[in-house]
C-alpha cells in the first residue's frame, strides 16, 4: 500500500474496510438504538467528523437549524456531556478547512466503521423520517471513511424493511385488537 499525505503533512495509509461482520441481529432488531461502544475519544471523534462534515455540506443559513438537531442528535446518541455541543457548533462555523483523517483513524482503532455507519442510519430515521441532508451526511461519511457506499445503501435498505415490518406488525395488532373488542 502506499501511503498519501493529508492537509497537515502528516503520512495516512489508506484504509481498507471489511464490513462483512456488520450484519443485523436477531437481539437488536426490536430494541431502541444501542450506541456503538467506543472510548470518550472515540466518541468526540464521531461527533467532530460528524460536525466537520455538516459544516462543509451544508454551511448556509437555511441548513443552520438542520445542523443543529442533527449534532444535538449524534452527541445525544453517543452519551457525550453536552458541554460538547459549544465544541461541535465551533466546528460547524469554522471557516478553516480541517483534516479528518486523524479522527476517523482514531474511531477505526475502536470499532468496524460499517457499524458505525450503520448506527447512523439507524438514528436518521430514528424519529420516523429520513432527511435527505442525513443521507448526503451519511453517504459523505461513507467516502472519507472509504466504505463502499453500496453497502450504505444496503443498510438503509435493511433498516427500511424492518420498519415496514413493525409497521405491518403494529396493523395487524390494532386490527385483532379491534376484532377482540367487536
């Protein structure tokens, strides 16, 4: 492999990413979204990729708000202090252009970064909708983390049969319910 040289000047090698092991299971299927488990570092890194990646997708005033919940929702998610959100906005209205590669080296040290991706789909859609500017955020993840985006697709794919199933599932309970109490 040869190795590249990011803005700072310091050497990366390339990431290759295996995300075979990244498949759904059968005890995380009807639970809430479990946070992937990671160190404080590993965390803040998330949520600094995450910022850092918003504020070169979106940085105008209408996608401000957007910004916002989207952060808030991330740092919720991984259980960081929420002092960490000063440190997130900052990030997000920076005007310099920050490297990535630190952060995202730091978060493969600790976990797939398949699940990672995976975890954030399963939040976009957490509250019911998909945002078009969390698949463009997702899928722009997906390119500075070197993942495939196909398998991005597969995983919203995935997340989105299960939620018609729930949505089948719930249907047909209402409707015994009904049948029960006629």
């Amino acid at each position: 492999m040869s190795s590249s040289s990011d803005t700072t000047g310091i050497e990366s090698e390339p990431m290759e990413v295996d995300c075979s092991i990244m498949q759904p299971t059968d005890e995380t299927e009807d639970k809430d979204i479990e946070p992937v488990v990671l160190s404080d570092a590993a965390k803040f890194s998330c949520a600094a990729l995450c910022a850092l990646s918003l504020n070169h997708l979106f940085n105008n005033e209408w996608d401000q708000t957007f910004n916002r919940q989207c952060i808030h929702r991330v740092v919720t998610y991984l259980q960081l202090p929420q002092q960490v959100l000063q440190t997130m906005h900052q990030l997000m209205r920076a005007e310099f252009c920050q490297s990535c590669d630190a952060y995202i080296g730091l978060i493969k040290s600790e976990a797939n970064l398949c699940a990672i991706l995976h975890s954030l789909v399963a939040l976009a859609v957490n509250e019911g909708e998909y945002d078009a500017r969390w698949r463009v955020l997702i899928q722009h993840l997906s390119r500075q983390m070197q993942v495939d985006i196909e398998l991005v697709e597969t995983f919203e794919n995935d997340i989105a049969e299960k939620l018609s199933l729930q949505h089948e599932q719930r249907q047909l309970t209402q409707e015994e319910e009904r049948g029960a109490k006629e």
